[in-house]
C-alpha cells in the first residue's frame, strides 16, 4: 500500500503575517485521525518559522528547490545541508517554473535529485509536458525523459531505480499549473498508470511501491476524483495549498 501525501506549493506567496494566518487556520482544523502525510514547502526564508509554528502538528516542511553544490562560492544558491540543518525533510526539484524560467535542464535536476538524497533529504522530482508537447503526442517521451535522467545519472539503470524509490514523483502537466485547467482524473490516471509501466519494465517493486502525485490546478473541488484513481498517490497543490480552508478540505479528503 502506498502512502498519500499532499504537499502545499507556497512557491513566493506570503509574508510573515499572511503565513501566521495561513498555519493558524490549517492548526484548527487538523484532524489527528488522518493518515496521509502532510507537507508545505514555504519560501526558503521562512522554512524556520514554519518549521517552528508547526513543530506539535504531524506537518513536515519541504524546501521548492535547492543547489546541485556541496557548498561554496555560489552566491544566492541553499544547500542541501543547510536544510538538513534547519529540520528540513523534503525538497521539490525539476519544478516547471525552475525548469521554463531558470532554465534547469534534466541534467542539472538530475544532480540536485542525487544531492539531495546524498544529503539526507528526500527529493520531490516534479516532471510534466507543455500543451504544445501534448498536443504533438510526445506526453510519455517528454516524461520520460525527465524520469530517465535521474535514472541514468547513476549509470545503471537497475542502481537508478533503487535510488529514484528512494524519493517521490510529482507529475505536474505544465498546462494545468497556474492556469485552473486540470488534467482530467482518466487523463492524470493514464500518465501515472503509464509511468509505473515503464518502471516496472525494470523493477516492478520500484513501480509498485513509488508514489506519484498529481500536480496543476488541484483544488478541493477536484481533489476526490484525482485521488480516487488508483495510480495517484496525492497531490502537489499551488494555489490552493494557500488557503487553508482548501488546504484542510484536500487533506480531509485524502483522510
Ligand atoms: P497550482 O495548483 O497553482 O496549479 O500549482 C501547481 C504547482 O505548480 C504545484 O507545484
């Protein structure tokens, strides 16, 4: 059985006060009897407060990016360590806004995703087409692609594997992030459900046991339906994971 989760996108939303206001209201309306595990990944400067103002719920805090670097003269750019050291446990990489806005390629995502584990964090690796690579046809090649360049970046594709379980997908169509169009739950499910096909044509447990989640205009309105198909394992939620009354009624629903 995989485990949901659903993890809150801030991406650069908030302020010290809205994010006091946001966690106020989600703290009210936790419900212990809920299984799935709860993430927020708020904008890197904040992660330490968020971190606090959370530390007696079951909520973890996630980071939106981080560098492919060990340390140094990298200026702007947060390691992975840092995080480790601020009680950070998960880190989004491969977002399609790092990817179309700051140009980060398979390879560099590729890098930040093996970082990241070597660090003790546990990657979140974001992948997803553009309207016009649907359109074409090129969904799964696209895919893909951004899948095997994890997997390659370990040289063989059985150690590959191993090392992408040891994180979690989040299949974010570029088309439906921001835009409140959503994938539909059958056109969510054939991606997943093509994704762990692919997997399995290597390692059926690494296919059997990942988590995949949806990502792009998930909002409490569509949220039983996407989790209701048997391949999505919870949802990477933008928008909506900044108000809480969304937020709470998405974790509700995941249960
Ligand atoms: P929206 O939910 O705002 O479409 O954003 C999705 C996303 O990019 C989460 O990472």
């Amino acid at each position: 059985m995989r485990k949901t989760l659903i993890a809150g996108n801030w991406k650069m939303h908030g302020s010290k006060a809205s994010i006091e206001a946001l966690l106020n209201g989600i703290k009210q309306q936790l419900d212990a009897a809920w299984t799935s595990d709860l993430l927020v990944c708020p904008p890197s400067l904040y992660m330490d407060g968020v971190s606090q103002q959370l530390s007696d719920t079951p909520i973890t805090v996630g980071a939106q990016n981080m560098s492919e670097q060990e340390q140094g003269a990298f200026t702007g750019e947060i390691s992975g360590d840092m995080l480790q050291d601020f009680g950070v446990d998960y880190v989004l990489v491969g977002h399609s806004e790092r990817r179309s806005l700051y140009h980060e390629s398979n390879e560099l995502v590729a890098r930040k995703f093996a970082k990241a584990l070597e660090q003790g964090l546990k990657p979140i690796l974001c992948i997803g087409e553009t309207l016009e690579e649907r359109e074409n046809g090129s969904t799964m090649d696209v895919v893909k692609q951004q899948v095997d360049a994890v997997i390659d970046f370990y040289g063989d594709r059985s150690t590959g594997l191993n090392k992408l379980a040891q994180g979690v997908i989040a299949y974010e169509p570029v088309w439906a992030i921001g835009t409140g169009v959503t994938a539909s739950p059958e056109q969510a499910q054939e991606v997943h459900a093509s994704i762990r096909r692919y997997l399995a044509e290597t390692k059926q447990t690494v296919a059997d046991t990942i988590q995949i989640l949806y990502g792009g205009s998930m909002k409490a309105a569509n949220a039983e339906q996407l989790l209701a198909q048997q391949d999505i394992d919870g949802g990477l939620i933008g928008g909506a994971s900044l108000k809480a009354d969304e937020f709470i009624a998405i974790c509700k629903i995941a249960g």
